[in-house]
C-alpha cells in the first residue's frame, strides 16, 4: 500500500473534534502541510479549538528523519512550549500510520494513528496523557487540498 500523507508531500485540511480532560467535545478545524527537504521532512500543522469567543490555537512542527527505502518506522522531534521536547516514532503497518511519543522528561506520552480511507482521505484518532491521566483526545478527518 503506498500512502499519500506524510510520505507525499501536500496540504492537508483538517477537521473533527477535540476531547478535553472532561471529556468536554469541541470542535476542531486546521491545515497540516507536508515538505520533504533534503535529509529532513517536516510536519508543520495549525489547530484551532472553538472553545468559547477565544479559540485556542496550537501550532506543531515535526521534524522527520526520511523514511529509509524498505524500511516501514522512522523518528521524529518537536519543540512544545507546553510539553518540552517530544520524541516520536512513526511506523507503517498496512493501512495505517501510527505514530507514538514521550516527552523527552518521560512525564507525556502521546500516540496517534492516521488510517487511510483513500489517496486524498486518512481518519486520524489520537491521545495525551500525563503518567495515567488523559490529557486530551482527538477524531480527526484529513482531506487532501488540490
């Protein structure tokens, strides 16, 4: 199966829902673009929370060791005033996408997995957690722009 997101390059709007630590449901609309550079790829993407007259917004920016031919996992970096330093891992297993992280303290954990509906469609499930406590979740459809 070759998958488009991630290891294409594109734009990609999102949309769904983000889930709080009460379990409280918002809505959640954002843009993920991917670029391959040389040596580096990256994944640089825009949230936006409706919660209220004040959106939250979050910004994140992966910086990914290309994936090696044959090869199916890969690493990945990112900087989070909230978080710290996260260090993750992306690995291929048929249809989906996983990724899985930590805080580089070890106190944040963090997976997410992007199944693909089509060239142009991957569903997106994803959660946070802080030692056993959930942090946040989100369900997140990723359409690809033209």
């Amino acid at each position: 199966m070759t998958h488009t997101f991630l290891l294409q390059e594109g734009v990609w709007s999102a949309r769904g829902h983000y889930f709080d630590d009460m379990e409280r449901i918002l809505p959640l609309d954002g843009m993920v673009r991917i670029t391959h550079l040389e040596g580096l790829w990256l994944n640089e993407g825009e949230t936006e929370i409706k919660i209220g007259e004040n959106p939250i917004k979050i910004h994140n920016r992966y910086e990914i060791i290309p994936l090696e031919e044959g090869k199916n996992q890969t690493t990945w970096k990112s900087v989070n005033p909230d978080l710290g330093i996260l260090l993750g891992r992306y690995i291929i297993v048929a249809d989906t996408i996983i990724s899985t992280c930590r805080s580089e303290k070890g106190e944040y954990t963090g997976a997410e997995f992007h199944l693909k509906v089509s060239d142009v469609h991957y569903k997106s499930r994803g959660i946070l957690s802080k030692g056993n406590d959930k942090l946040s979740s989100w369900s997140v459809d990723l359409q690809k722009s033209s």
